[in-house]
C-alpha cells in the first residue's frame, strides 16, 4: 500500500482528531493544524496509523493502559525521541485522542451493521 492510500485510510481519523484533540493543544500555531508545516513535531500527525492501532489493541475505562502502551509503541521509536519536543502534546492530549479514535471505530461499527 501506498503511503498516499495509507493516509487515506485514515482520513476520518484524522479529521476527528484535528476536530475533537487539536484545538486543546497548548503549542498549536493560528492557523493550525497540520502542525509539522510549521515545525512542531506532532504525535498525531506523525504517528497516526501506529495511535489508532494503539487504540484498537485495548479496551479500557482507564486511561493507564493506552499511556504505557503510546511509551512503548510510539514515543519509543519516535524519532523526536531526544529533542526538545519530546514530549510532544499527544502525551497530555491522548484521554482525547483516545475517545476521537474510539468514536471514528464506533461510527464504523454502527455503519457495518447498518
């Protein structure tokens, strides 16, 4: 797959990310998102394949779970990893993006069943 189709499979994620986590960033620029057009190195945008697979392999009320499993599948590998970017605003923000992926995966859920 390409990298193109790639992002197209996630862009309704994407959008209810920007939508529902973005706008409660604290380094957003004005005009922003995409942030990496501007030089912040965002999670989100950087990551978002690897965040909703994240989201998808639990399933819990607590937010623990989904913070210990970002540590070791994403910031772990995250080339930012050693900048002064790190952590980048996905560590605070993931309650939100966590509830914005499980309600794109929900509207999916509901469409296949209809």
């Amino acid at each position: 797959m390409s990298a193109v189709a790639e992002w197209e499979d996630y862009a309704e994620y994407l959008v209810e990310l920007r939508d529902r986590v973005c706008r409660h960033c604290i380094v957003r620029r004005e005009h922003g998102p995409p942030c990496a057009a501007a030089g912040l190195g965002c999670g989100i945008e950087q990551h978002l394949p690897d965040l909703v697979a994240l989201c998808r392999s639990l399933d819990s009320p607590l937010i623990d779970p989904y913070g210990e499993k970002l540590d070791e599948v994403i910031c772990k590998h995250c080339e930012l990893r050693t900048s002064s970017i790190c952590p980048c605003p996905l560590h605070y923000l993931l309650p939100l993006a966590v509830e914005a992926v499980e309600t794109v995966e929900a509207r999916h859920s509901r469409a296949a069943l209809a």
